[in-house]
C-alpha cells in the first residue's frame, strides 16, 4: 500500500490591477473635454478609465469630484503653459502676446487631445442642477482675464505700454479672441488656419494700441 500522499495544487492568483490614478484622469478629462460635464454618465466613465465604479467613488468621492480632479489636471497640463509665457523678460509685449495666442492655438488643435478648450467645452450646455460647477468654470474664465490684465497693467507700469491703454479692456479682447478660437477648432479649424487668424491680430497690434480710450 503506498503512503505516498497527493497534494492539492493551489491556483495562483494574479495581483488584482493597481489603479492608476494619472491615466483614469486623463481619461476622464477626454470624456469630459468631448461631452461637457452633464452629459458624461458614471457609466461612460467607469467604462473610458476601465475602473470600477466603487474605485472611482472612493478615490474621488463623486462624478463631480472626478470632473474637479480632471480640471486640476487640466490646469497643471496645459492652461498654466501658456501663463508662464506672460512672466517672460526677454520678449516685448507684442512678442508676449503673440506667443500666448500660438501657444494656445497649438493646445487647442492638439490631435492628442480633443479640439478648443476643456474649459469652455465643459461649461456648454450647463443646467441649474450644476450651479457649483458652472461656477467654477466661470471663476476660471475670469482668472485667465485677470491674469492678462495684470500682465497688462505691470507692463504699462514698466513704460512697455502706452499710458493712455485701458488694460482691461485689451485684456477683455485678447480673452475674446482665445475664446473665439476655441469655438473655432472645436468646429474643425486647422492650426494652420487659427495661425492666419493671429497674424491678423498681431498685425492690428499697433492700431489697437493707438485706439483712444
């Protein structure tokens, strides 16, 4: 009689996937950034990041957690970008300027990301049940305005600008155009088509500044 003894095989387990918290936020800016806040489920995200829904809960608490995080993101990514370029010491106004709207322009029809502006393509289509996040997106309008014009403002203080400018107004216009280009490549304009619209700009540049105010 043998004494030999079988012993039960035991199935080994894989490692359960560890949840990248840098790749699902990407994800979820894309799906946001296509559809707007409101019309992007749960389900379509837990479907884009590959992530459970009870994983997505606890990292972010909520949808509009996430779609916070995805703004941080944003800002961290690409809006900031273009704000470094304002604090430049070696190019001229109307260098700074120009920089700024082709820096944005290149952003904006970046084939790796969805065409225009994250935040102005989220904040489209807002109802009242979205009162906080519409009112975050539109703080955020407001601090690119702002940050223009205390670019503008630092550089009049510098003698850079003629004394006559009403820098909030410039700044206002320089915002309108970025805003403008966002609807823009967001219904298809090419880069290449975006870059003639700034040389128009940039070429009224000087008359701009002459406009009495």
């Amino acid at each position: 009689m043998s004494t030999e003894q079988t012993t039960p095989v035991r199935k080994c387990r894989g490692r359960p996937k560890q949840f990248e918290r840098e790749t699902a936020l990407k994800k979820a800016l894309n799906l946001f950034w296509l559809h707007g806040y409101e019309a992007t489920s749960l389900a379509d995200l837990v479907e884009a990041t590959g992530a459970k829904a009870p994983t997505l809960y606890a990292e972010f608490g909520n949808k509009e957690g996430l779609f916070r995080a995805a703004v941080e993101h944003y800002l961290d990514a690409f809006y900031k970008k273009s704000f470094r370029l304002l604090d430049r010491t070696d190019l001229s106004v109307e260098q700074t300027v120009e920089q700024y709207l082709r820096t944005i322009a290149d952003m904006f029809t970046d084939r790796d990301t969805p065409s225009g502006c994250f935040i102005i393509n989220a904040a489209s289509g807002m109802s009242s049940s979205s009162k906080d996040i519409a009112e975050m997106l539109r703080s955020l309008h407001l601090s690119q305005e702002s940050t223009l014009r205390n670019f503008l403002d630092e550089k009049k203080r510098s003698q850079d600008l003629p004394q006559n400018i009403d820098c909030a107004l410039m700044a206002k216009y320089i915002s309108t155009v970025v805003q403008g280009m966002s609807v823009q490549a967001r219904d298809g304009t090419s880069n290449e088509q975006l870059a003639r619209l700034i040389d128009l700009v940039m070429h009224s540049w000087r008359q701009l500044l002459a406009v009495p105010l």
